[in-house]
C-alpha cells in the first residue's frame, strides 16, 4: 500500500506542476497581447496630439451644426406666396434703381441732345417695359364632399 500511495503523491505533484506549466503558459501569452496590443497603440496615437484632437473635434462640430441648419432648412415647406411676396418686392427696388438712374443720365441726355447727339433720339427703356408682370400662385383645390 505505501506504494500506492507514494505513486498517487507522485500523480499529484505531476498534476500540480503541470497546472503550474498551463498557467505560466497563459501569464506568458497574455504579456505578449499586452505587449502587441501597447505596440498597436502606440502606432495608432503616434499622429495625435491633444491640440490636434481638439481641433478635430472643433471641425466636426461645426460642419455638425451646418448639416443641422441645412436639414432643417430643407424640412421648411416651400411657400410660394412668400416666394411672390419677394419677387414683387425685388422687382419694385430694380424699377425704382432704374428711374433713378434714368433721372441721373437725363440731364446728360439733355445735354447731348442740344448739342445733336444720337442719345436724345433713343427711347426711355422704362417706356418698353410693361406693367409688372401677373405672378401666378398655386392654389389648392377645395374638396366638396357630396
């Protein structure tokens, strides 16, 4: 029996030195990741710095709120009386800019007139234009219900 027992001793201490030998094997393995994985960082972060990550981020927060203002100026319904409104405006300020620039040239016209200049002979071109022309807006249909 004591031979026995000395060989489940010896089975024992074999078993305990070969989960020692895993277990080294498996501290060895994770140093080398954590090696590869500090070599991998390091390559990764070697173009930054804190400036340059702050710019960055400066960056694109700020074509961030330019996409925003741009969505939400697209989500806006297009309106084509306001649309109207505008153009009648714009048109209004250009023939007010063109009379007074006619008023402006009209005593040099006079006076190249009187010296028999070919100026006086040409027609105000506020005299072709025509009334401000008819902008047509759509409007909706109304729905009758029978």
């Amino acid at each position: 029996m004591v031979a026995a027992d000395q060989l489940h001793s010896q089975i024992a201490n074999v078993d305990l030195v070969l989960d020692q030998l895993y277990q080294s094997a498996s501290q060895q393995e994770y140093l080398q990741c954590m090696a590869q994985a500090n070599a991998a960082l390091q390559h990764a972060s070697s173009g930054l710095s804190a400036d340059r990550v702050a710019d960055l981020t400066d960056e694109l927060s700020e074509r961030l709120e330019q996409v925003s203002l741009a969505d939400s100026a697209m989500a806006q319904p297009i309106s084509t009386e306001a649309a109207a409104v505008d153009v009648d405006a714009e048109y209004d300020r250009l023939i007010a800019e063109l009379l007074e620039s006619e008023q402006q040239n009209g005593a040099a016209t006079a006076a190249s007139a009187s010296e028999g200049g070919t100026s006086a002979r040409m027609a105000s071109p506020t005299a072709k234009l025509a009334s401000k022309p008819a902008i047509v807006t759509p409007t909706r249909a109304k729905v009758v219900q029978s």
